[in-house]
C-alpha cells in the first residue's frame, strides 16, 4: 500500500462536509491552498497531509476516518479504483497472506462489520470513478418483498446481479433466505456481488457465476424468487444468438429483436420452481409496444403475468411473472397499496381489487389488438375515494393561498442609473460559478430552452440542457441574481441552448448594496414561489377534475346540497 495518501476535491468536499463548490473557491481563492501532486485535467490529486495541515491552519474540520486513511492509501497503490476494491474484497476472503492490508481491516473490523465496510468501499469506489447505484432499486426490493414466497430457506436469484446491490437489498428486506446466487458478464463486478453477500448473508449459500445469462444455458437450479433488473434498450442483445428449439425460456415465444427486455422477462420466468414468483423491472413502452403484443398476450393468456405496478419510485413498470396457473385477471397498480392489493388476489384468484392504487383487470378486456397491459389505462377508470377527492380539494385550496401569501407588496419608483458588472467578471473574481447541468448547493437555475427562464432551488435538480449557478452569498445575493437574469438574459437564449454559457456571461448586473439586493431578491423570490405554487395548484386541479369525474361517473363519490 501507499503511503503517499492523496484525495481529489470531490474527497475532500465529502471529508469537509460541504459542497463542491465550496471546496472550489477554496482553491481558486486561499493562496495557500496546497498545489496538487497529479494535476490531470480530469481529477486532481492532492497530498491528504499537506491538505489537513492548510485546513487546521484555516480552522476548518475533515472528519478523516481510519476507514477513510485506508481507502486513500489502497487507490494509491492501484491503477484503478476497481483494482482497489478487488485488493480489499480478496483481503477480507482470504485474510492470511494479504499482509498490511488485512491487518488494517481486522482492526476497523473492531468498531464496524465486515459487511459495512465493504459498502463504505464501494461506495468509495464509485464515487471515484465517477458511478452510482442504478435508479429504481428500492422500489423493486419492495415489490420483491411483498411477492416472495412464504416459506423456509427462500432460493433467490438474479441473472444481471451487477455488483450486488438488488440481492443486498433484498437480504436486507426478505427473512429466511437460505440460497443466493447471480451471475453476471463481468468477472469484476461479479467478485464484488459476491463478496457482499457473503458478508450479508453469513448463513446462506453464495455463488456468483461469469456469463451472459441470456444467451448461455439457464441454471439446472429452479427458484423460489428471481429479481432482475436488466439493462434497458441494448440493441446488440444477442438476439441472432438466442438458443433454439425446447429450451424453456422460448415457452411464450421468440421475443422480437427490438425487445431485449421482453427476453429477460422470460428468462426469469424460466428460472422459477413451482410456487416461485419473478420481479422484474420494465421499460413502460414495454406494456405497450407493438412488437411485443404477441409475447404479452401469450403470457396472459397462460396466467404467467400476474400483476404490473407502475411505480413511481422505480422509473419504470415493475412485472410480477409465475408459473402458469388459471386466472382470470391482471392486477396493476400504482405501489401505493400494493401489500394489501397482491394478497388479496393470491388469496382469492377470483376476486376483484378496486382502490385508488391498485385495480384487477379482467383478461378479456386486455385481449385487443394493442394488449396494453399499462397500469395508467385501467387506474383512471378505478374506484374513486370520496375522502382522498376532499383532501385533494382540500389541498387545492392552500396550494392557492400559498400562491396568494407569497405575492409582495410593490411600491413605485424611479428608474436608477448605476454601475454594472457582467457576470463573467463575477464568476473570474470567485463570487459566482457557471456549470453545465446539476450540482450541489442551492442557487439559480437558468432554463435557456424552457418556459421558465430562471428559477431558484437545489442545483441538484437542474436536468440536462439547464445551468446552475452558485452564488457567494456574502457578495451576491441569488434571489436578486434570478430577478436580473429573468430582465436582462438576451431573448436568443430562448430559441437555443447553443452559446447558453456566453449569453449567460454577458449579462450585466447593477452594482447595488448587498443589503438592497437580498431586499429586492426577497421580493422576486416571493414572486417565483407564487409561481411555483400556482403550477402546484394547475396540478392538483388537474387530478381533482380526473378523479371527481371518475367518481361522479362511477357513483362512488356523491354531491353534498
């Protein structure tokens, strides 16, 4: 190992516990701030001593852990962050022979698990290359728990495992399971999926195999529960490759080329053992593309698809697949209710489920020429809750009143002649940064394509094409900032994103107090809340006017005189 233990910024950000964009202006103002000892132009590299010492000189704290040392010490001895976590994950299976490196992890071992260390090195690891956790798994653990069948020594699976962090989930969230197993193409990924559930599931059977699963021979071992979540609109799929003849994972049919997602699915559904159940998450054009209607009506047809959630936290549908069985309906759902709605139709296959979240719908009303199985289609049409429909209007009218509190109370004036700035030559003298897309902190968002030109929030929520812009607080205050770019940003930024940075740039800013510009910005920040909470509102009246017509249509829901 290194004993040269060097950080990049976005380390010491995370040591400091401020934002990145702090640490920056740190750099670019103190001019003591120490010189990197790997100046590439993607990361800079900085001498972990020399930054504690400029930080305790400034009275700054970094809360720098013994696991945080190691760390830095192991990626200085490896070309790559991966090779890193490899080194530890191989020193925590086989201690003996790993020298310093184990020796370190058995004394952390002392005040942490093993299993909450490796997660703080990959999360380290991640976040040095630059990576994070796919979105959508919580919601598919969720799903997953609530489908898993009830029994001793559960057998999991999951065909794309990646680095583990579904079945991890789910360890977490399902009791007893007895055998985990995934496979994966990358041997790398691979090793850590492994590892981790060994560490998480010291009791249970582990194997973590090296393969293409939809194109190699399934596992002779059947399934009480597999969970995938496959990756999504790969083109070169395989689909030229796929086995031929009885091989079960082709029972519904050959999934067309342009549905790679629709093969996963029957893959996992091939894995299952008898009372198994496969959660898988999907594209939502999958529940609707034509391409795919034959394969969507086969597996109705057998009572393979027994329920698809649309859940707002997964970014995409979630299927529940099963052996094949009689049943006479689909179960879709929003996830609000989703625990009560799946047991009440395992309970009573026959039986129907009408809530606000969750539906049963016949299979003879989805056995038309699209087979659209979308949760949103049948949802709009289900029963209509008259005590969440006066919430609901209830809620309308403080989104309203909100929207009426915020507007200032404006006086007349006279127009000013005042010095001005433009705000490149703010941002070269550090009292304001420009970036492209989301970033940390709070501050002005400025849309050059959308509707709204400027807006004030979290920077983390700024979407592609949009720019962020942080302010010095002690020097410029944002509200007045977002009222100046809102006036003065040239009209041309409206018809394209092209340029968005210079036009950004040369927009001049009045130079006033600092005292009137949080006063002014106050005032045009109350004006945007008034706007942000009119657009709440425009929504909220929208869901009222769709859900009271249900209601009234359907009878459930009643006019008071």
């Amino acid at each position: 190992m290194s004993d040269d233990e060097t950080i990049t910024l976005t380390d010491l950000a995370r040591l400091a516990e401020v934002g990145r964009n702090a640490v920056s202006n740190w750099r670019r103002r103190e001019a003591d701030f120490p010189s990197p000892v790997d100046d590439s132009a993607r990361r800079p590299r900085f001498a972990l001593a020399e930054v504690e010492r400029w930080a305790a000189e400034h009275g700054r704290r970094l809360r720098v852990t013994p696991a945080d040392r190691l760390w830095f010490a192991v990626q200085g001895s490896h070309p790559s962050a991966e090779a890193a976590l490899q080194a530890i994950a191989a020193a925590l299976e086989s201690p003996a022979g790993q020298g310093e490196l184990a020796h370190r992890l058995a004394e952390l071992t002392a005040t942490a698990s093993a299993a909450e260390l490796f997660e703080f090195f990959i999360e380290r690891a991640r976040e040095a290359a630059g990576t994070g956790t796919a979105p959508g798994l919580g919601a598919l653990v969720d799903i997953a728990a609530v489908c898993a069948p009830r029994k001793e020594r559960l057998a999991v699976h999951d065909p794309a495992c990646d680095e583990g962090d579904l079945l991890t989930g789910l360890l977490r969230a399902v009791p007893g399971v007895g055998a985990v197993s995934g496979r994966d193409r990358s041997a790398a990924r691979a090793a850590v999926c492994e590892r981790r559930l060994r560490l998480a599931a010291p009791g249970a059977e582990v194997r973590v195999d090296v393969g293409d699963s939809l194109l190699g021979p399934p596992p002779a071992r059947r399934f009480d529960l597999v969970v995938c979540d496959p990756p999504f609109n790969v083109k070169d799929w395989g689909y030229d490759r796929l086995p031929a003849g009885d091989d079960p994972r082709l029972a519904y049919g050959t999934p067309p080329r342009t549905e790679p997602e629709l093969a996963w699915a029957l893959h996992c559904l091939a894995l299952l053992g008898e009372g198994g159940v496969a959660v898988v998450r999907m594209p939502a054009m999958v529940a609707h593309r034509r391409s795919g209607r034959r394969i969507r009506s086969e597996l109705l047809r057998w009572g393979a698809l027994r329920a698809v959630v649309d859940h707002p936290g997964s970014k995409a549908h979630i299927w529940v697949l099963a052996p094949r069985a009689e049943t006479a309906h689909l179960l879709v759902s929003t996830g609000g209710d989703f625990d009560t709605a799946w047991r009440t139709a395992v309970k009573d296959p026959g039986g129907t489920v009408a809530t606000a979240h969750s539906a049963t719908v016949p299979l003879m009303r989805l056995w038309d020429e699209d087979v659209d199985v979308s949760p949103a289609v049948y949802l709009a049409a289900g029963e209509t809750d008259a005590g969440q429909l006066a919430q609901r209007a209830e809620l309308l009218g403080e989104r309203i009143a909100a929207a009426s509190d915020a507007v200032p109370r404006f006086g007349a004036g006279t127009a000013e002649t005042t010095p001005e700035t433009g705000l490149a030559e703010l941002e070269r003298d550090g009292h304001l940064t420009v970036r492209s897309g989301a970033a940390e902190g709070t501050g002005v968002i400025v849309d050059p394509v959308g509707p709204r030109t400027v807006r004030l929030g979290p920077l983390e929520s700024a979407a592609d094409g949009q720019w962020t812009i942080a302010c010095d607080a002690a020097a410029l205050d944002p509200g007045w900032l977002a009222a100046v770019l809102a006036a003065r940003l040239p009209a041309a930024a409206k018809r394209t994103a092209t340029g968005a940075r210079r036009r950004i740039l040369s927009v001049k800013v009045p130079r006033i107090t600092l005292e009137e510009q949080r006063r002014r910005g106050a005032a045009f920040a109350g004006v945007l809340t008034m706007r942000d909470a009119l657009d709440e509102a425009g929504a909220e009246a929208a869901a009222l006017a769709a859900e009271a017509a249900a209601g009234l249509v359907s009878g459930t829901v009643t006019v008071e005189d």
